[in-house]
C-alpha cells in the first residue's frame, strides 16, 4: 500500500523497512502494522549526519572509477593479467615462515620501534646497496610501509602546493593519486629508445621535480640505458633538479643485471631513491625504504611518526631474518628463472594469438608487457567485454596515457591462464575490427 502511494517497488520498501528495522526503530503493534514511532524518527534523525557530504569532501580525491573496479575484481576474476604482484605459486611462503619463526625466537620488542626503522634492518639494507654502488649509512635510510608511502611522504614533507612532477608519458605515477592532495601539476617528459628525453623538461620556475622507474619501468618495461642514466644525473645536477627513483623491480632481470641505480653515481645528493619487497618477495610484509640526504630523512621519519609511529616492527623483524638467512640470494635466483620461463611462455602466447593484431615490447626484466593496438579498438568495451569473459586488464588510461594500450602482467597468471586470456582478448579484438 504505502509502496503505491510512494509511487516506489515493493522492493525498495521492503529494503527502507529492513533497514529500520536493523536501526531498531520500527515497532510491530500487535494487531498487525508497522510503524516508526515520532521519537524513533527524532532519534534517527539526530544520530545520522549526511555522511555522503562527508564523504566528497576529504582531502584525498577518490580514484578513478577504472581503478576501482580493477580493486575490486581483483580477488575474484579467474584470470588476472592486470596484477601487478607474484602469483601465489611464486610467493616464497616457506622462507617467510621460516623468517617469522626466526624473528619471533629472537624477538627483541613488541613497542614502537624508531619512527625510522630499525637499525639492524637499516644496517641489512645499507649493505645490500653497497652491492649496487650505493655508498650509504643507516641514518640515511628511512623503512617505510611500502614504497607507496615514501611517496605519501615525499608529497606530505616536501612539496609545496602547485608543484610540478614530471614522469614518463605512461608512468605508475599516473595511476596515483597520492601527489593530488598538494594541487602538484604533472607533466609528461617523451621517452626515446634509452629512456626519458629530459632535455624537454623546460626551465622554469617554482618547485619542480622528476619521478622516474629507470629499471623495468611500470607500465612500460623499459630498462633507461647506462648513458642516459648519466646524462640525465648531470642535467638534474646542472638544474638543481630533485629525483625520485623508484627500482621496485631492479632486482627482477631476466636477461643480464641491469645497470646500476641513479643513486649509485649521485654524487651531489639529487636522488632519492626508493625500495621495497612488494615485488620481489612479498608486498603482505609493507616494506620500503627510501634512501636520501639525511635532512630529508629526518624530515620524512619526523613526519611518519605523525602518521603510523613507524612500520610494523614484526615486519621489520621478519624481513631482517630473510636477509640474514643463508639461502635468499639463491631464492631470488631461482625467482628470476621463474619468472623468465613466465615471460617466455607470455611471448609466446601473444605471438601465437595476437600477431597481426597487436604488437608489444619484450621485456628483459620486471613483470610487464606494454601491448599497443590498433587506433580502431575502444579500450574500455575491450576491458569490460574481457571482464565478463573472466579476464581483467589494465588499460593504458590507468597510466595516464591515450596510446591504445594494456598492461599485461605475467607475474600473476600461471602461463596456462595467460595463454588463455590472450586468447580471450584475441577473439575480442577480431570483433571490435570486424
Ligand atoms: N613503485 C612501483 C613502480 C610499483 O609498481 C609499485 C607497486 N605497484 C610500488 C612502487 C609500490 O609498492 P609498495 O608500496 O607495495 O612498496
């Protein structure tokens, strides 16, 4: 009845009732009838602020809407060529039990630790640098909860509103929306053969700096060539010119070793450099660090310790076991050839499905394909035509690029469900051109 009069369906009544009912504010008389009673209406109404305006308002702008539905099919979809992690078949779950085992025999606190990390931790990893050319202390090394907040940091510590950031035309920046809340504007560099062209970056004034992913780049997994890793350290000199340098995949070659960070050659402290575990080991553990003169260390734990107190403790524990343990540079060998034997059985499912469709880079390292289609092919009813067939991908628009483009990952499908999903996109491209 009072659906007729509302001119609603039954449904959304019954659904309004539910939700009363959940409130604890509609009584039942007992000679049948609902109702909401004048002081339970009062009663709702005081207790429910417009938690919609609430939710437009904050600081962080919500991600695009893509994102969200790629995070939220995630966990569900059969085939996931868009996940940018280790499938859990490469996951090395034993070695992180056996480091947590370890970390909790010889477990040193459950408090707080330094807003900066642990030192023993610190000491690990200044080490590990030292293997890369990266001459450094542990005072200039903060842990973070993953790289992605060393970049929260960055943009929370250092940057003043209206900043400008410049990236690679397709850049994991893009996809980001951390550098928002400071208004900072992004610029695309183009890129050539060898990496960024900087020589397009204009002189101006105003707060500007580089982010760039020089080793097995993300999305699109280009390795920046040793002399323009020069050239391009000498111009950010000559400018005063900050850098950030992002290696998540530096230790993922599949061909020869990459060549050595930025870091490793900064001789006038340009360049902060960011690390994490996320992809070579596991991104559950939250760990990064980020290495940079020690004013803006101080700076960035000052402010993390406003933030979090510093990242978890027992992470940082666990991780510090997994260095120390004798077998991990033999395990991250034997990560490399599987992830090479991935990357071939990739290239060769797109050779087989995709040739004449499609053209792509092959990749030397990290976990990404870049697959640039024809100019006819619209991306997003590819992306939600793969989506209904169990397929997730991410398009090139997630990387802030108009290029008719995807990202495809083989770090996460096992080579069968890759081989399948290229054939899925296959079938769904022929009939977007036909
Ligand atoms: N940088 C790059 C280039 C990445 O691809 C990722 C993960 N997608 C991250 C940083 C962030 O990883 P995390 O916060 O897990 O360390």
């Amino acid at each position: 009845q009072l659906a007729a009069q509302l001119g609603l369906n039954r449904s959304t009544v019954h659904a309004a009732m539910a939700e009363l009912q959940a409130l604890g504010v509609v009584q039942t008389a007992h000679g049948g009838g609902t109702r909401v009673t004048a002081a339970s209406w009062s009663t709702l109404l005081a207790a429910s602020p417009d938690w919609r305006d609430w939710v437009a308002a904050g600081e962080f702008t919500a991600n695009q809407p893509l994102i969200q539905t790629i995070n939220q099919r995630e966990p569900t979809v059969p085939i996931r060529l868009s996940t940018g992690e280790l499938g859990p078949d490469l996951l090395p779950k034993q070695r992180v039990q056996a480091a947590m085992i370890q970390a909790a025999n010889h477990m040193t606190t459950l408090n707080y630790l330094p807003a900066r990390g642990s030192l023993a931790l610190r000491e690990a990893l200044v080490e590990r640098l030292h293997r890369w050319g990266i001459t450094t202390t542990p005072d200039n090394v903060l842990i973070t909860s993953g790289s992605l907040q060393a970049l929260q940091l960055i943009t929370a510590g250092l940057l003043e509103p209206g900043a400008t950031v410049y990236t690679a035309p397709a850049s994991y920046l893009r996809s980001l929306r951390v550098l928002e809340a400071v208004q900072a504007k992004w610029v695309p560099v183009p890129v050539d053969g060898e990496g960024l062209a900087y020589w397009h970056i204009p002189q101006t004034t105003g707060a500007q700096l580089l982010y760039t992913v020089p080793t097995f780049a993300n999305p699109l997994g280009t390795v920046t060539s040793v002399q323009r890793r020069r050239d391009l350290l000498d111009f950010a000199q000559r400018r005063r010119l900050p850098i950030i340098e992002d290696s998540a995949y530096q230790n993922l070659w599949l061909a020869e070793r990459p060549p050595e960070p930025l870091k490793a050659h900064d001789r006038h402290g340009n360049v902060l450099y960011l690390g994490t575990v996320s992809k070579d080991l596991a991104p559950g553990l939250r760990v990064g660090w980020l290495v940079g003169p020690s004013a803006v260390v101080a700076r960035l734990a000052d402010i993390k310790m406003q933030m979090d107190y510093g990242a978890s403790s027992l992470s940082q524990m666990t991780l510090t076991a997994l260095f120390r343990a004798p077998d991990f540079d033999a395990a991250q060998t034997t990560l490399r050839n599987r992830l090479r034997e991935r990357r071939d059985a990739a290239l060769a499912a797109l050779t087989a499905e995709l040739t004449g469709l499609a053209t792509w880079n092959r990749p030397t390292g990290g976990f990404y394909i870049w697959v640039q289609l024809p100019a006819q092919v619209e991306l997003n009813r590819l992306f939600q035509a793969a989506l209904q067939a169990g397929v997730l991908i991410n398009p090139g628009t997630v990387y802030g690029t108009t290029e008719r483009a995807l990202r495809l990952s083989y770090a996460y499908a096992t080579p069968a469900d890759f081989r399948q999903g290229v054939r899925v996109l296959a079938r769904l491209i022929q009939d977007q051109l036909r």
